[in-house]
C-alpha cells in the first residue's frame, strides 16, 4: 500500500493547484483524476473551451458585421464549425498537458481512477479498466476537490441530444436552429451568445425578475438591453413547465409561454460533486444543500480530511478553488494560509462582459449601508472609443464615512481584465480616493476605473 503526505482527489483547478503548492513545501503527493486528462471541468470542459469558443465567436461575428467600418473588405465570410472546435480542442490539449507535465516536474505521483474513501486516512482508487486491479493509498491528509457538475432538471433530463449541459454544448457538431437556454446565469448567457453569434435563434428563460441576478439592477438593464440588441431574446419571470415535440412550456404568472427548441440547454446552476467517495465511511458530513461541511481553515468532519472549491460553500469559481487549494496546502504545511472569501471576483464573459466583487450598490442600500457611487462611462474613455468598446461603464462603491471601497461592479469590454485592480485596492482595505490618486496609463480602458474612483467625491476630470 502507498503512503504519502498528501493525496488530492480531482485534479480541477482546486486539486492540481494545492496539489502543485503542496510539493512545493516539500510534501509527498498524489493526485487522483478520473479523466485521462487533468485540470477537471475548467480545462477540458468548462471554463476553457467556452472561452476559446466565445473568442473564434467574437471574430466571426466582427467580420461579418464590424470589419467594413474598420475598413476590412471581405469578399465572403462563411463559417467553418469543424475548424472552429478543432481550435478549442487544441487550446485545452495544450493546456491540460501543461498541467500534466507541471506535475511530473513537480514528482507529483499522478493515479488515473476514480477514489473512494476506506476510512479518514484511507482511499481505494478504482480502476479505469475494469479488468485492472484497484489500489490503495493511506495519507495523513486527504483534500477532496472533485468540483461540481450540471444540476439537471427531474423534468428535463439530460439526453445529450436535445436536452443538453453546458458540456455538450461546447461541442454540437451544428449549428442549432432554435436554442433555448434554462436559465439566465453567466455560463448560460456565455453559450448562448455562442450558438446566437454562430447562426442560431437563441432564447434566454429565466425564472428570476432579472438574469445574472447578483449584479445590481442598473447593470443588469443595461446589460439586458445590450444582449437583447445582439440578437438573444431574453424571458425573465419565467418558470418552465416541460419540453415535448420540440416546444418548451413555461408560465409568467397566469400567462402561458412556448417557445420552439431543436435544442434545450438547462443551465440553472451545479451542484457539488461528491458522487461514489463514500464519505460516511470517512465519517465526513454534508450540510442542508448536500456540500461538505468544512470549518474556517476548510478541515472537514473527519480529522486530516480537507475539502476545497465547488464541493464546499461559496461561489463555483476556479479561482476560488485555487486559492482554497493553495492555503490548504500551506496549512498542511504548517505555514500561514490566508484567503479573503469576501474578495472573490465574478466574471460574466459576454461581449461586453460583467464583472462584480464585494457589495453591490443595490446590497449596500438594502442593508442600510451609506455609501458614495461613483460612475464612468466607456463612451469617455479614448481607448474604448478606437476599440469599438464604448457599451457600458464602471462603478464603484465606496463607505460614505471612510471612503473604504465595498464593491465595483463593471459593465463592459474586458471588465474580467480590470476587475482585478479594484480586487487589489480593496485587499489591503483602500479608498476611493487611493485608487483615484494611482497613475493609469493612457490611452487604456482602465483609466475608466480612475474615473469612477474620483467620480465617487464627485471630482472625475473627463465627465461632468
């Protein structure tokens, strides 16, 4: 039986990172991955591919529509959807053996096969082929971070054909007539722009008032009508009832809905992955929406049992996982890990994109928090202008007594990318006023961020 320091199950982002961290500090480990492949949903089917997807998307649409006014002829413009996701194919190949060869540089023992607890200390992985042998490992830790997967609906079952999952929607081999998207969050409104800029007639149906509905109102109007002027149709308030011969029933109130689908993709959210770990064997225990109950350094239940990213509470992101991860493994390690969970940036990569982190304006008014807003528009900014980028702006909200900075929310091209200083400021506890006083460079669309910092005492040089 093989020993080591650390075992990680799942080799997703939360796994391979504290897996990587850990025999940094020395440790003895080993990465158990069911796939053939590691970096888990984000690499192979997440994350990744929906981005490649969304980028050969973005260039599609551009030279259709955008390049004459750029003065870029072409003759014709067709779509190769072959050549399209043989792309994304390469991207995550090269990826995820990046990541398989970080780990052999790191002496990371790598065990393909799915794992299952035999006690706290313990694990049986079995084999990938049947007629192989299982193995067992022993460890003084085990962290578990095999992620999450697509909540499927009891009356819309996935089939991989019609009705889909975000997995198989980063890989339809045509171009659907009409999709339907169940559900109004970030990698709904990711993939249905996808298949709408390809050709299809795409519907939004959220059961909410609002899509994304964790961004304030004002963004998500104007992101709504942004989206809507792309061509995706978008149906809040919208409870579905059932698909059958090609329509999707729902209701809004007494008013009854239909909508015609070739395809369905649900996408209401995932849920934490714990299938086949046989955790009360471990005596690892789950809380009321079945995630494993962690305290604040992330130690389960059971003693030298850890457990990181989408399998325990707080938001399904990748770089979440990471950072569980990594201050999971200094812990182990004895040294000091630290995460600020309040600090978790989140990304809708749309054109334009959202991004949020902290409190929102709407939150901070709800809670009885007084506050100063201030906003800049892309419409101001000269890069957003030479870049065709002038939709949307920045928003930052701040203490109305400290000028501390609570949140920013962003509405606009590359606001992943500009989320991160305001992330930055934010950690070591800055005002408005630090952020507006940093020197951004010009011409750059992060200058739109200065803007709205000074624009929170009112004083924003470029907008009256």
């Amino acid at each position: 039986m093989d020993t080591y320091d650390l075992i990680v199950i799942g080799a997703g982002p939360g796994g391979y990172v504290c897996a990587f961290r850990a025999a940094q500090l020395g440790l003895k480990v080993a990465l158990v991955e069911k796939r053939a492949t590691l970096g888990g949903t984000c690499l192979n089917v997440g994350c990744i591919p929906s981005k490649a997807l969304l980028t050969s998307s973005e260039h599609y649409v551009f030279a259709q529509k955008h390049s004459a006014a750029h003065g870029v002829q072409l003759a014709s413009v067709a779509l190769d959807l072959a050549t399209l996701l043989k792309r994304k194919d390469t991207v995550v190949a090269k990826l995820t053996a990046g990541v398989a060869q970080l780990a052999k540089a790191r002496k990371i023992t790598v065990i393909t096969g799915t794992a299952s607890f035999v006690s706290a200390n313990e694990i049986e992985v079995g084999a990938v082929i049947p007629t192989d042998p299982s193995s067992r490992l022993t460890a003084k830790n085990i962290v578990i971070a095999t992620g999450s997967a697509p909540i499927e609906l009891s009356f819309l079952k996935f089939d991989g054909t019609t009705v889909i999952s975000s997995d198989h929607a980063i890989a339809l081999d045509a171009v659907p007539q009409k999709l339907v998207v169940v559900g109004g969050g970030a990698i709904g409104l990711e993939l249905g722009s996808v298949w709408s800029r390809l050709g299809a007639d795409v519907t939004i149906v959220e059961f909410l008032p609002k899509i994304v509905a964790n961004y304030d109102d004002d963004i998500v109007r104007n992101f709504t009508r942004l989206l809507q002027r792309q061509g995706l149709k978008i149906e809040v308030n919208a409870k579905v009832t059932g698909f059958a011969n090609g329509l999707l029933t729902a209701e809004r109130g007494t008013e009854k809905l239909s909508f015609p689908a070739d395809k369905v993709l649900v996408s209401v959210g995932r849920r934490p992955f714990t299938d086949g770990l046989a955790l009360d064997r471990a005596g690892i225990q789950l809380d009321e929406k079945k995630r494993i109950k962690v305290d604040a350094q992330l130690k389960t239940t059971a003693p030298g049992v850890w457990a990181v990213g989408d399998v325990v509470a707080g938001p399904m992101l990748a770089h979440k996982a990471e950072e569980d991860g990594v201050a999971v493994a200094e812990w182990i390690a004895g040294k000091a890990g630290h995460i600020n969970w309040d600090l978790v940036p989140a990304i809708v990569y749309t054109d334009p994109e959202v991004a949020g982190v902290g409190l929102g304006e709407d939150a901070a008014k709800a809670a009885g928090i007084a506050v100063n807003v201030g906003r800049f528009n892309f419409a101001a900014n000269g890069r957003a202008l030479a870049a065709d980028a002038t939709d949307g702006y920045v928003k930052i909200i701040a203490d109305a007594k400290t000028d501390k900075i609570l949140g920013a929310q962003i509405l606009g091209r590359n606001a992943g990318e500009l989320i991160s200083e305001i992330v930055t400021h934010m950690e070591y506890g800055g005002s408005a006023e630090d952020l507006a006083r940093t020197i951004h460079a010009h011409p750059t669309m992060s200058e739109a961020v200065k803007e709205a910092a000074l624009a929170v005492s009112k004083n924003a040089l470029h907008a009256l």
